[in-house]
C-alpha cells in the first residue's frame, strides 16, 4: 500500500531485507518446496524481475534466511559470557544467548529448524549446525572434566539436549507475548530442572 507524503506517493521499500521477510513467510506458510518465485514476487507486491535485481534465485533467498539465523548464533559464541568463567558459567550463558537469537529472529531460525538438507544450502546450513553443536559439546566436556557436571554425562548427546530444549521454543513462543526473561528460565530450567531444591521440598 503506497502512502501520501507532502502531497506525493511514496511506495513501500521493496530492498533486499524487506523483500527477504517476505519470503521466509512465504517459506513458512507454504514449505520452501513449495514455494515459487511467482508466491514470492506475488507476496511482495512486484514482478520477478524485480525481484531478480536482489536475489537470484529462490535459493539464494534461503540462504540469506539460513545465514542470518546461524550468523545469531553464532555470534553467541564469541561474546565474552561464552569465552570467560567456568564451563558451566559459559555453558549457562550460551544457552541464554541462543534463546535470545530465537525470539529475536524466529522466524529465520524456525526456518534453519526445517530445513532437511535437500539443497546445498540446506546441507551447508546442516553442516553448521553441527559445528555449533560441537563447539557446544567441547564446552559440556570441559564442564564434566571440571565436576561441574555429571560424569557420566555424554557430551555429544547433552549438547543436543540442550539445543533441543532450546530449539522446543519456537513452536509455542511469541515475540510480542514471551516474558523478557525467558533466556533464564530456559537455562535454569536446563540447569536446575523444574523440581524444587531439597531444602524447599
């Protein structure tokens, strides 16, 4: 819908980041397979060619979509809560910071969440997730070598675990209803489990 400035029209931003948006709608309402670049140019409200001059293709939509989603998370692991403390401590703020990325970009994670590696970028993205995780079970390792954590914690499996708690989120959270606090309760629920201590029992 155009509207009306100082008596001229100005029509909506069609730039690459809007026109981005607009597919991973599309991606989620229809399933990325499924989706056309007539759905996609439809949806925006422009021809194909113009939508050509961003992107060029649709899968070059869903690898934007899947690069800003492992770009988050990613940018977790770098931040000083993830590289400083004990394992635990940075275990505890990794899972923090991944419930962050997925209420702030749910919708280009939920997609990162789908994808079964049917495309190269779907395997790509694949393939860093699992890099993610490693990173994430090295840590749980570190933690168990420290008695921070059980010793009969399986690595490998307790950092899928815990990603798969996380990842749970996006099939009921809403970014405009979720409490701004659920990054802790998603941690400590993983740290602390839901039962009270026993001293409060």
């Amino acid at each position: 819908m155009s509207t009306q400035t100082g008596g001229r029209v100005r029509r909506p931003s069609h730039g690459p980041g809007s026109l981005l948006e607009v597919a991973v709608r599309e991606f989620l309402t229809r399933g990325y397979d499924a989706t056309s670049m007539e759905d996609l140019s439809r949806a925006a409200g422009i021809t194909k060619s113009s939508f050509y001059h961003h992107f060029s293709g649709k899968e070059a939509l869903l690898r934007a979509a899947l690069e800003r989603a492992l770009d988050g998370l990613f940018a977790v692991l770098e931040e000083e809560g993830s590289r400083s403390g004990t394992p635990l401590q940075r275990l505890q703020h990794i899972v923090r910071g991944q419930v962050a990325v997925l209420v702030a970009e749910l919708p280009y994670v939920t997609v990162l969440l789908r994808v079964r590696g049917n495309t190269e970028s779907e395997r790509w993205a694949l393939e860093r997730r699992r890099e993610f995780d490693a990173r994430v079970a090295a840590i749980v390792q570190e933690a168990v070598d420290a008695g921070e954590l059980r010793n009969e914690v399986e690595p490998a499996v307790a950092a899928r675990l815990l990603s798969g708690l996380v990842n749970s989120v996006v099939e009921w959270v809403r970014p405009d209803r979720g409490p701004d606090h659920l990054p802790e309760l998603v941690a400590r629920a993983a740290f602390e489990g839901i039962l009270p201590a026993a001293h409060d029992r």
